[in-house]
C-alpha cells in the first residue's frame, strides 16, 4: 500500500490509500493511536507545504506575493499531493504498528521457517529495553541511597555515569553465562522445528487480499511509469 | 523476654523516626501504605515484616526520601523530611537494598566501600578507616582488592551491607539481609548488628526470616495490606493471642513459640526464652 | 500446623510402577571420583566426588557456600562440561548412560537443572507464564497438545495455574522462582537437579515446593538432587543428606541421624529448628520432652 501510495503519479495512488487506512482505521477503531504518529509527521508536512508552495519552479498562478516570495497554485497542489502521499505512507506504516503483536509476528516468521535462535535474539532486543529501564531505575534508587547525587550541577551528574551505567552493564554480563546455562538446560539447542503454540489462523480472504495487493501494486506502478495511468 | 527486649528498657531516648499518618499511593493508584504511624527511638532494633505486597519496602523508601508520603509527615531526628534532598537524607538513613548487583559497579571491594561516604565529603583518610572498619565488620577484609563479581552472590551481599555501614549513618536500613546466606554469613550479619548497636546506631531491618527477628530485634512491626497491623515486642507479636494476624500476612510463629504454646509455658520466641521457661517450670514442679 | 509429607526413611524405592530389577532399583544419577575444574581455572571446583542417587529417592545435599555444591549441580546434570566447558575427570552417568559425549538437548532431557538465581533462569523472551514454562518441550518440538498438558501440570503441581497469563518479567523473586521450577518440571526429566529451588520463597512457599518434590518422586519415580539451607525442609523432603565441603562430599546418610549430626554445625549448616531447640535444652540440662521429636521443622 505503502508502495502505491508513493508509486503512483497524480492524485488517484495517495488519495485512494489514504481513504484506505482511514477506513481500516475507522474499524480498528485505532484512531487516537495514530495521533502520536500524525504529529510525528506535521515537521515533514509543513516543510514540504511552504517549500512547494512558495518555490514551486516555474509556476506562474500566483496565488499572493510577499516580497520576492510567490505562492503559487501550481505549487500548493503540488504541495498537498506530496503531503498525501507522505501522510498515505507514514501511516500505513503505524496502522502495521499498531495492528501487529510483535510476539504473533515472531511467532509467524518461526513457523515459516525463521531459526529459533534470530527469533530469540530479536524478541530478546525488543523486551531487553523495557526491562533494563527498570533495572536502572532500581539502579538509580541504589545509588542515590548511597549518596549520589543527580539533582546538582553537570559536572556531578556527569560523574554519576559510571556508578550508574556500571552496574545495568557489569550484572547484565554477568548474567550471559548463566542464562546461556539456562537455555541449554531447557534444550534450546534441539535440532528441528520448536512447537508452534498459536498457530496464526491464515484465512482464504486474508491471503488473497495480500497478493492481491501486491499484484494491484505492480500493475499499477508499471502502468504509472509507463506513463498510461488512466486517472489523475 | 528475650535479650535483645532486656537490653532496650535500659537504653536513654531520643526519636531518631517518626511517621504520623504517613500514606503513600503509587502514580498508578496503588494504594501501599495507610495511616502508618511509628515512632522509632535512637539506638532501637526494629524488624519489619509481612508478607509481599504488605508495604515494606514502601515504608522504608520513605526513610531516606525516595518515595515521599502522600499523605502524613516525616520526621528524622525531629526534622521533617519533606523539602531535603535525598542525597542530604542520605547522610541520616543508609539503605541496603535487597539485591546488591543493582548497586555494584567498582573494579574492587575497597572502591565500592568507598563510594558512600566519598559522595557523603568525608576525607580521604576518614573513608580508608570507614572502609577498612566496614570490612573488617563483615569479613571481607581480606577481599579488599578482589573484583566484586569474583565474590559469590551471598558475599556481594555483604558487601552491599558494608558500602552502606561505611557511610556511619546514625540509622541503618536493611532489606532482607539474610536471604542466600549460610550459616557463617548470618552470623557475621548478627555480629554485624551487635557492633551497629553498641554504637548507638538505629537499626531497622526488613526480614521474613522470624528466628532471625527474634532473636535479634526488641521490636516487631508486622504490616498487612499497607498498614501496621502489630508493633511490639517479639515476645508479644509470636504470643498465642497474636498469631491470627500474623497468619493474616503469611507469617508463621517460630518453632520455640509454637512448642511453648503447646507445653503452655506463655510465649516463647527464642530457643533461649524456651530454655529458661521450661527450666523454671521444672525448677518449680 | 498444616500436614506435611510423611518422613520418609531408608529401604524403600518408592516409585509407583517402578518395578527392582533384579539388579536392585534403576541408578538414575551416578558419579564416579569425579574431579572438575571451570575453564581457565587451575583449580579442582569438585576434588573427587562419588554419589549414586536411585530412582523415587531424595538426595539432600547441604554445606557451606563455595564448597562446590553449585558446581556439582552443573556436573550431575552434564551441562559442565558440555555447556560451559573445563575439565572433568572420573564418570557422570544419567539413568546408566554416561554423559561424555551427549549434547546439552539431549541432557536436558535426561536431567533437568535449576540454578540459583531465578531472574536468569526465564528466558526473558515470552509474554506470558505459560508460554515461558513451554519454553522447555516447545524447544523439543513436542505436538502442541503434549506442550499443553506438560505445561499445565507443571503449573498445577506448583499451585501456580493463576500466574498463568501474567508477564514472567512482572514476578516476584518468589514467584519468578517458582516459575522456573514449573519450566524445569515441564520437561519431565527422570533426574531433577535442584539448587536452592527456595531461595525466595517464604516458609509457606517453601513448604508448597517440598510437597511438589515429594509429590513428583512417589508418583513419577523422578530422583531429586536438592540443595538447599533450609535444612528443616529436607527433614520433611529427602530420604538421605549428603554434607559438602571443599569440593568434596564428607559424609552421607539418612536424613534424621545426618540433621542430628554435631559435625553439620561445625561446617556451617544450621540444623533444623527441632535439633537445635534439643541441643539447647541438653545443654541446659534439661530433659528433651518426647513430644519435641515428633513436632514439625519450622523456621
């Protein structure tokens, strides 16, 4: 979809796959989710609405002239065919965000084939941050029980790193060789496929929709470039 | 009585803690402590116990002003606590938190010894004789160069205790010092409290260890669901009467206060206590 | 007082279903002057230990920290070496077969291993309880309805089922430790090697994990190796106690007359609390009433 929305020249690709996320929005009731990623993108929009409108390059249906600037209608379309297909883009990339549990998405990928171990190594990453922000919180509680200081001027804080940064790095390295015990005992290193325990129910419609989808997009991006794009 | 309750009615007073109807709730809503009020003198050995989730923890980050109390107040040594930083409080309050890997960060015993009462602005030759008394206090003095990790986990233990005596704050803290101990290192942690005591210090302890607690603490406060449910002496808190609230929290009596009641020799904490009632008895009959 | 286990005595097999050969009943653990020492160490971690430990029987082993009970925890179950390396000499050998050249999925099978610290042993990668004590037979590739019932055994036996959907990362020390016991047990392995499966747990807990112990050794003929401090469990749990000290076991014998021992104090193992309140009473003078000796370990 993503692909669409910027492949397609004129206003059809975005517009069409914008009114296509809303939509799936609108179901998900996803909406105020999205707002974080919306504002997320207002600097890029705004940049591109004030350089398209205003420096569009040989535009000449001027709109209002402020000094050597001249808005231009040219470049205000412009400008807002290109924020849609940012905005198209950007969130149909949230709507993947906030539609997928990163454990379902492991999970699938292991069952079509992906080794226990990059699976492990990545859901490890992804559930590592959390945790070590809580380790250092406690890290933080410890230390200034101790008398450290991390109110007072930079040069104090800075001196703070260590005794804070030390221990969340110094356990979690001792740790490695245990918890590699710990996985071994749990016969981690088995050969073969690990049990799927939530088998991701792969419907008829939803695999037909996905090539379909990507049929649509080659199609259309062949045509676009081809420059026989039927609609505006 | 048990000794430590026969040493405390001698001891002069002055109040090291007060709580008046301190409460505390999470950020989430979580309500953890209600209407605590305490009042601890210099010099007394108070434990803490109750179940998980009873406030223990809570109550003790309050002493040193990580959490501050929603509602009551604070008062060390008559001052309350509520505009002082925690780095100041830390000069009164010292606290030993239950797992010492979330502190240690020093290539060496002695340079995490020293991290206290470094930040506390004690002089180099004041923090070599704290460190080194520190140590002395729970048998590391012989690790002084070692890497902390090289040390087994129920000695990094210990020396998360001693990082915290090295900063002589006139009240300790301690949070469940003897889990993962053996027998030689929950004698050194006795000793360790018997030299804090002579020393006039204010020992509080958190522990689910009850011989432990009675045989070394003239004060139990046991919490249940955020509040304090009994605070007295071990002979009144592992007497027949009170174990429904001690049950309330998971508690259990010790053995000795369990085979007095049975034997109806009144309440008997200790294995010393026991001793001496059935000896009397016997001595009477 | 609640009720506990019977106190189990010499001279019985004790597995339901577990039939003596006539050999005797099946050796599930067996170590023969077995020396071991970690990579890049020059010293002997365990300097010649020998222990045989049959099916259905409880094995407590006690002694001073550092003594080298950990160490022989990774040995009994063939991780050390063939996880974590060293060098070992003498024979380890799990239900009869050595362990020399087996793979760690292949030990794990034979014997399950639980080390001290319970934030290491999850695997920090699954959303819920159940699915972390899965981790175990998921690993093994079992179809997802023998995965089911390992793991809701597990959680049964350890009075657990209710941590079920809770994150493993949001637990309490206590609660993270019986999990990783419930992903041990999930495996089902005929050897159970245990290292302070109590550690932090309260007495009530404690007790909770004695009754699955015991439970799993009548019924499944599982042979246990538990270390523990808390010798007033083993008094209730095991069938014999073996005392360690510099990397060697000193002496072994039936639970009752090895927790009445002086020596165990005079290497730092605190008796249970029947022992010691006897011991004061002796010393005292006093005459231990009958009724002492039947009451219950508590702490």
């Amino acid at each position: 979809m993503a692909a669409i929305a910027f492949g397609v020249r004129g206003w059809t690709g975005p517009l069409s796959m914008l009114a296509v996320v809303l939509a799936v929005v609108l179901a998900a009731r996803l909406g105020r989710s999205l707002t974080p990623y919306v504002l997320a993108t207002l600097p890029i929009v705004i940049s591109i609405l004030l350089v398209n409108t205003f420096f569009y390059p040989s535009a000449t249906d001027v709109i209002v002239a402020l000094g050597p600037l001249a808005a231009t209608w040219t470049g205000l379309a412009q400008a807002l065919q290109a924020t849609l297909r940012v905005e198209a883009f950007a969130l149909s990339v949230a709507l993947l965000g906030l539609t997928t549990s990163t454990d379902d998405l492991l999970d699938d990928l292991e069952h079509r084939g992906v080794g226990r171990r990059a699976i492990f190594v990545i859901g490890s990453a992804i559930r590592t941050i959390p945790r070590m922000a809580e380790r250092a919180g406690e890290i933080v509680d410890a230390q200034r029980a101790r008398g450290l200081d991390t109110e007072g001027s930079v040069w104090r804080r800075v001196r703070g790193v260590v005794p804070l940064a030390g221990p969340l790095i110094l356990s979690a390295l001792s740790e490695v060789e245990e918890r590699t015990m710990a996985l071994e005992a749990r016969a981690f290193s088995a050969p073969g496929r690990r049990t799927t325990l939530r088998p991701l129910a792969d419907r008829r419609w939803e695999r037909v929709l996905r090539w379909a989808l990507v049929v649509a997009a080659v199609a259309l991006l062949s045509l676009s470039v081809a420059g026989r794009f039927p609609l505006p | 009585m048990t000794l430590p309750e026969a040493t405390a009615a001698t001891r002069p007073t002055t109040e090291a803690v007060r709580l008046e109807s301190v409460g505390f709730v999470y950020s989430d809503g979580t309500r953890a402590l209600l209407d605590v009020n305490l009042a601890i003198a210099a010099g007394e050995r108070v434990a803490i116990a109750g179940e998980n989730g009873s406030g223990k923890s809570t109550l003790v980050r309050q002493l040193n002003g990580l959490l501050r109390p929603t509602e009551g107040r604070l008062a060390l040594f008559g001052q309350d606590t509520k505009r002082r930083h925690v780095a100041e409080l830390a000069r009164v309050v010292g606290l030993a938190f239950q797992n010492p890997d979330r502190q240690i960060f020093a290539g060496s015993v002695r340079a995490e010894v020293a991290f206290g009462p470094r930040n506390l602005g004690r002089s180099g030759v004041e923090v070599d004789r704290l460190v080194e008394e520190a140590l002395e206090s729970v048998g590391l003095a012989a690790e002084s160069w070692t890497n902390p990790y090289d040390l087994g986990y129920s000695r990094r233990k210990l020396l998360a205790l001693a990082s915290v005596v090295a900063m002589d704050t006139p009240v300790v803290v301690v949070d469940e010092p003897t889990t993962g101990q053996d027998a030689p290192g929950i004698g050194r942690i006795r000793a360790l409290i018997d030299l804090l005591s002579a020393k006039g210090r204010t020992i509080i302890a958190i522990s689910h260890d009850m011989r432990f607690v009675a045989e070394n603490f003239e004060r139990v406060v046991v919490m249940g669901g955020g509040r304090v449910l009994l605070d007295a002496t071990p002979s009144e808190v592992f007497a027949e009467s009170a174990w429904p609230v001690l049950d309330s929290t998971s508690l259990t009596p010790t053995y000795p206060a369990l085979v007095g009641a049975r034997l109806g020799l009144g309440s008997t904490p200790t294995d010393a206590s026991f001793v001496e009632a059935l000896a009397a008895r016997q001595a009477s009959s | 007082m609640t009720g506990s286990p019977q106190p189990r005595k010499t001279g019985d097999s004790g597995g339901a279903g577990v039939a003596p050969a006539s050999a005797g009943p099946p050796v599930a653990l067996q170590l023969r002057d077995v020396r071991y020492a970690y990579a890049g160490s020059e010293n002997w971690a365990l300097d010649g230990v020998s222990l045989e430990l049959t099916a259905g029987r409880v094995l407590g082993l006690v002694g001073p920290n550092e003594a080298g009970k950990s160490t022989l925890c990774l040995v009994a179950a063939g991780l050390a070496p063939a996880a974590i390396g060293g060098r070992l000499e003498g024979s380890v050998a799990l239900g009869g077969r050595d362990t020399s050249s087996a793979l760690p999925h292949e030990l794990a099978q034979r014997a399950g291993l639980l080390l001290q610290n319970p934030v290491t042993q999850l695997s920090g990668t699954s959303p819920t309880v159940y699915e972390e004590v899965a981790f175990g037979p998921r690993n093994l590739g079992l179809p997802l309805d023998e995965v089911a019932t390992r793991v809701e055994d597990a959680l049964a036996a350890l009075r657990i089922e209710g941590l079920g959907p809770r994150d493993p990362m949001h637990l309490s020390g206590g609660q993270a430790q019986l999990v990783a016991l419930a992903s041990v047990i999930a495996l089902r392995p005929p050897v159970l090697v245990l290292d302070e499966p109590t550690s932090q747990l309260d007495p009530a807990g404690t007790r909770l994990v004695g009754k699955a112990l015991a439970g799993l050794a009548g019924a499944t003929g599982t042979a246990i190796l538990v270390v523990e401090h808390k010798t007033w469990l083993l008094g209730d749990l095991a069938d014999e106690v073996a005392l360690m000290s510099g990397g060697r076991i000193i002496f072994r014998g039936p639970t009752a007359a090895m927790l009445d021992d002086e020596r165990l104090a005079d290497l730092g193992v605190e008796p249970p609390p029947v022992v010691r309140l006897r011991r004061s009473l002796v010393e005292r003078g006093l005459t231990p009433e009958p009724s002492l000796l039947a009451g219950e370990g508590q702490s």
